[in-house]
C-alpha cells in the first residue's frame, strides 16, 4: 500500500507561519501532479494549491500571496509554506498525488489550527 508522508501541522498563532511537508514514495511513477487539500468538519475538501509536473502551480483565490506550493525535488515531496495564517485557515490539510496514468493518492491528513 503506497503511504504518502505528511509532516508539519501544528497549533500556530494568528499571522504566524507553518510549513507542511509530503514525501513521496518512488514506486508512484512520473509524470504526476502534487498538491494539498483542506477539509473542515461538514464541508467538502477543497483545493489549497497544486503544482504540475513542469512546475505550473494553482492556488485557492482565498491563499494567494500568503501560501507558496513548491517541490522539494531531493527529498522527492512538496512542500506547502503558509504565512499570515488566519483562523478560517484552520481546518485538516492532505497531500494529493495525481499520476498522468492512473488514481489519486491521498495522504492521512494533518491537522493545523490557527488560534489565539
């Protein structure tokens, strides 16, 4: 069973920053798309960001020019970098793979709470 590694939730204050991390196993095949879902209780999951395997990237209107999406490309992830949190960013963030060929992959989900 293919496991997606995510890291770096957390409890974070209001305006702070947390930087959250997806490694990808080699056994998911190239060319594939990474990105980071977020879900709270009753809603659906929606998109954060998303980049592309030539590295276009996409962003949520409610995270642009505070998120940046980007591949860590030595440590085989992709990295989410949020700053100036706010509360309604509080919610359970997933790691999604998308191969040219083939299903989705999700990862377990991390929590982050952004809280006073």
């Amino acid at each position: 069973q293919v496991h997606l590694a995510e890291s770096g939730g957390g409890l974070v204050q209001p305006g702070g920053s947390l930087r959250l991390s997806c490694v990808v196993p080699g056994s998911i095949l190239r060319p594939y798309s990474m990105g980071w879902y977020r879900q709270v209780p009753g809603k659906q999951r929606e998109l954060v960001a998303r980049i592309g395997e030539f590295g276009m990237v996409d962003y949520a209107d409610s995270v642009k020019g505070r998120f940046t999406i980007s591949r860590d490309i030595a440590k085989n992830a992709v990295v989410l970098q949020m700053n100036s949190l706010k509360p309604e960013d509080t919610a359970v963030y997933y790691c999604n793979v998308v191969p040219a060929n083939g299903n989705p992959y999700w990862g377990q989900g991390t929590q982050v709470t952004v809280s006073s």
